[in-house]
C-alpha cells in the first residue's frame, strides 16, 4: 500500500509569511494526525482527527496554526503568520480504527525553516 | 496529561553486544506501548510494540517488556548490528487504535563495528 504522502518536503520562508503543509494518509486510516517535532525531541501532537472531526486540538497554537480535513481524507496544515520558533519537521500520521491498534505510519515530513 | 520519560538520551555498544532503552509513564490509563526508530532525515518507523494485557513481546532480536504496576517498560535489542544506529523513541498511548500518543524525547544509539 502507498504510505503516507506529504508535501512539500522542505520549506524555508520569512518570518511573518503563511505557510501550508499538505497531507495524504494511507487508504482507509480513519485517524489522522499532525506532529512537530524539534530538533533532538520527540514528536508533539498538535491535532489528531477522527474522519473529518478534530478530537483533539489542544496543543494546536489556535492563533497562528489551523488545519482542516475535508472529506476525512488528505489534510492541511496552516501557520500564519510564522513565527522563527515555528523552524521544525511537521510530521503527519495515520492509523487504522482496529481493537488491536497497529501504531502510526508517518509520512517524510516537512522541514519548515523561518528565516 | 501523559509523561513519558526515556533513559538513556545516548547509548553506545559494540557491535553483538545487547542494548536496553527504558521508559516510564505517568498515565496509568495509557494501554498501548509502540517503539519507533528514526534514521537520520528519515521518518519514525513502528518497530514494534505491546499492549497493557501483555508483558512482554519479541520479534526476532527486538523485545519489549511492560511493567503495569511500575508504570515503565523497556526495548532489548541483542547481538546489535551497525545498521541498528538510529533514534529510539517510545510512546505511550490509549484508545482502541493508536490514539494519542506521547512520546519520549529519544535514545540514540551508536552500534559500533
């Protein structure tokens, strides 16, 4: 099966720009998410959806980052305007609505630098 | 919310010799414990993983141990190879799938020829 598919891979902008991560999960996961992570961190979870719903948006810095998932399938993932703190690797995820659980497949990432 | 520690940051074997990572966690209610490895530039990878009605799990020369009442498990990798070189995280999740994830800040292991 194809894996999870984002763009673009690398993205450098000024500070005070907009910038979009895009997103396509794996066929048929139901959960999707987006991750930072900074240098030398584990990943953080900034929003998990559920189909189209976002169940959990807690970490998501509301003032700046939005995101959507229209037709609970591919997602987008918005900063603006960005910040010099925000230079990190945006990670999307997805996973199956299984009991059994399978973990997360990630895609490659995006690595955001803010000049 | 969930706390996940992971000991040690770095980690450096011979090549053949074995190699341990361990976590704890502070949610008792987390139920599933994946393991990620991270090459350099490369996306985190499921290496393997358990969940909370288990105690430990093995894939060839990969096990995974929990312990419930401590609130911690642990990675075993034995007779380490070079390409076994990467970032180890650990994450501690619940819900039916994945769910939410917290994850450990990382292990990087160096296996040496």
């Amino acid at each position: 099966e194809a894996g999870v598919v984002q763009s673009p891979r690398y993205k450098i902008i000024e500070k005070k720009q907009p910038v979009a991560f895009w997103c396509n999960p794996i066929s048929g996961h139901n959960t999707l998410y987006w991750y930072r992570q900074n240098l030398g961190q584990g990943p953080e979870l900034l929003i998990r959806y559920e189909n189209e719903e976002a169940v959990d948006d807690s970490q998501l810095p509301k003032d700046r980052f939005s995101a959507e998932r229209l037709k609970g399938v591919d997602s987008t993932l918005k900063i603006q305007p960005a910040e010099l703190g925000d230079s990190a690797v945006y990670l999307c995820a997805s996973s199956r609505y299984i009991g059994t659980g399978s973990g997360y497949t990630f895609g490659s990432g995006t690595r955001l630098t803010v000049v | 919310g969930e706390n996940v520690e992971q000991h040690p940051s770095t980690l450096s074997v011979q090549e053949g010799d074995s190699a341990v990572i361990k976590c704890t966690y502070s949610d008792s209610a987390s139920n599933y414990f994946p393991w990620y490895k991270q090459e350099l530039g490369k996306r985190p990878q499921l290496i393997i993983d358990i969940r909370s009605n288990v105690g430990e799990k093995k894939d060839q020369r990969i096990a995974v141990t929990l312990n419930k009442t401590a609130k911690h498990f642990s990675l075993h990798i034995t007779e380490t190879q070079p390409e076994d070189s990467a970032v180890y995280f650990c994450a501690a999740s619940w819900g039916a799938n994945a769910g939410k994830s917290t994850f450990g800040d990382g292990t990087t292991l160096t296996v040496k020829p």
